[in-house]
C-alpha cells in the first residue's frame, strides 16, 4: 500500500473528531469563532511541529519560493471563502440538498488538478474516484441520490456545488505549494505548508473578526479547554492532508478522504446506536468499493 493512503485516512478520521469537538463548539462561539479556533491554536501547534520535525531531522527549512507563497495564500484564501459560502448554506431552506452538492468537490479536483497542475488522471482512477462521489451522495442525502437529479439550480444548489469548486481550488493550491518548495521529504514540505497556511488564515480570520465581530477573539480564547483540542486535531488532520498532497495528485487524496463521511456513519452506529439502512450501506459500500480500486490503481 501506498503512503499516501493511510496518511490520507488518519488526516479523514481526525478531521472527523475535530468536526465533533466543534460541533460542541458552536454552543459557546459564532460561527467565526468556531472557525477560528483551529486556526488560532492551530497555527503555533503546526509551527512548533515543524521545528520539532526539522530539530531532530538536523535538516534545513524547505527552500520558500514566489510560486510557494502564491500557491499557499491561494490556498488558505479558497478554504476561507468556501467555508463562508458552507455557512451561508445553513440558512437556506434547500440545506440538505446544497450540502450533498458541495460533495461533488472530488469532481472539480480532478478537473482542476488537470488544468493548474498538468496532472492527468487515469479512465481507471477516475471510475474509482466516480465511485467515491455516488457512495457519499447516497450516505449525504437523505431521500437518496434520485432527488438531487430532479433538483433545478437554485441558490442553495449553486452555493453547494460552488463552495465545492473554491474547496477544490484550495486543495489544489496546497498540492502546489507543497511542489513549490525546494528540497525536503514529503513531511516536510507538508508541515512548511501547513505552518505558513494556518499563520495565514490565523491573521486574515482574526482581522475580518475584528471589523465583524468585535468580542469575539476574546471569546475564543476564554474557550481554550475545548477550543485547544479543536486546534490540536486542526493540525493534525491538516498535517496528514498537506502531507499526502505532497505525494499524489490532490484529486486521489480527496477521493479517498471521503471515508470521512463513513467515519461519521460508524460513530452513529457504534456510539448513539443508531440503526443503519440498506441505503446506508450501500453507500458504504460504493466507497469503499472506490477507495479499494484506487488502492489497486
């Protein structure tokens, strides 16, 4: 098996936990605030990684190039705008719909990883990719997949399938950051990437909280029992993904991240025993199905 694989599916089942410590989250903090918390105590947790990483290695920092930053601020901008653009979603009465929608990212990955990147994708890799996106629209619908090919394009369907596209953007733009650097193994690159794009995101969120929101930082800080765990699986969620972008092309990453969801599913089965339905396990199914025939890719 490839690296990249089980890299990609601890980045999934971390960022899995990090949803649930957020989703506590929300009760105290506004939406920002809950945003922020994994990039304001994420960031000096992926700087002291790197220095950890480099410390013990002996190596030196990555060479930082124009085309790094570029790609890097294009990257952690995307991510920002496209979770604006998820939490516009949550108050339009087409949610459901606009959500499984933004699921079509892995689609616009692949077509962008094409276009920027040069980074063409095999007819095999892409039906397991394919694969992926039926099994998560079957898990992410409630009414199953048959709704969402009646449904006309309306906002909540245009800002799901766009936040996808900017989420897809974002991706890209941390697989080429990570190209962009000079020298370093994949870790490497993957941290130097991950410690300048969350330093990033910390000061453009805190400074757009300032004009929007004053009191709010205040708040996130006063939250640190809760708010440093969101941070400390921020990072290393982040930290697997950037990691595995600096292996393979960011449209198998995220392909195979969708397992995300099935972590979801097994949580409610196991932990608030929930019933599961033959829909749900035939989207498991499809999943797994596309994650195995990229394994064998």
């Amino acid at each position: 098996m490839e690296l990249w694989i089980p890299i990609t599916l601890a980045a999934a089942f971390v960022q899995n936990i990090r949803f649930m410590l957020q989703k506590g989250l929300k009760r105290r903090l506004s939406t920002l605030g809950v945003t922020q918390a994994r990039f304001i105590y994420g960031a000096p947790l992926a700087a002291l990684t790197l220095w950890i990483l480099l410390s013990v290695t002996d190596r030196p920092l990555p060479g930082l190039t124009p085309w790094f930053f570029g790609f890097a601020i294009w990257g952690g901008l995307a991510q920002i705008v496209a979770t604006a653009m998820l939490i516009r979603l949550f108050g339009m009465a087409n949610f459901a719909t606009g959500m499984t929608l933004s699921k079509t990212e892995v689609v616009s990955t692949v077509i962008l990883s094409a276009v920027v990147l040069g980074e063409m994708v095999p007819p095999l890799a892409l039906f397991a990719i394919l694969l992926t996106l039926a099994g998560v629209l079957v898990l992410s619908s409630p009414d199953g997949v048959r709704p969402l090919l009646r449904v006309g394009l309306g906002p909540a369907a245009v800002l799901g399938i766009g936040s996808g596209v900017v989420f897809s953007m974002a991706s890209i733009g941390y697989r080429g950051a990570a190209l962009a650097l000079e020298g370093g193994t994949f870790l490497e690159r993957g941290a130097t990437t991950l410690a300048v794009v969350t330093a990033f995101q910390a000061i453009v969120l805190g400074l757009w909280m300032a004009w929007r929101e004053p009191g709010e930082m205040g708040r996130v800080l006063a939250a640190w029992p809760v708010a440093g765990w969101v941070g400390l699986t921020s990072m290393l969620g982040s930290l697997g993904w950037f990691s595995a972008f600096a292996l393979v092309n960011a449209s198998y990453v995220k392909a195979v991240g969708q397992v995300e969801i099935v972590f979801s599913l097994l949580a409610s089965i196991f932990f608030f025993r929930e019933r599961v339905s033959l829909r749900d396990m035939a989207g498991m199914a499809l999943v797994t199905l596309g994650i195995v025939g990229l394994v064998l890719v």
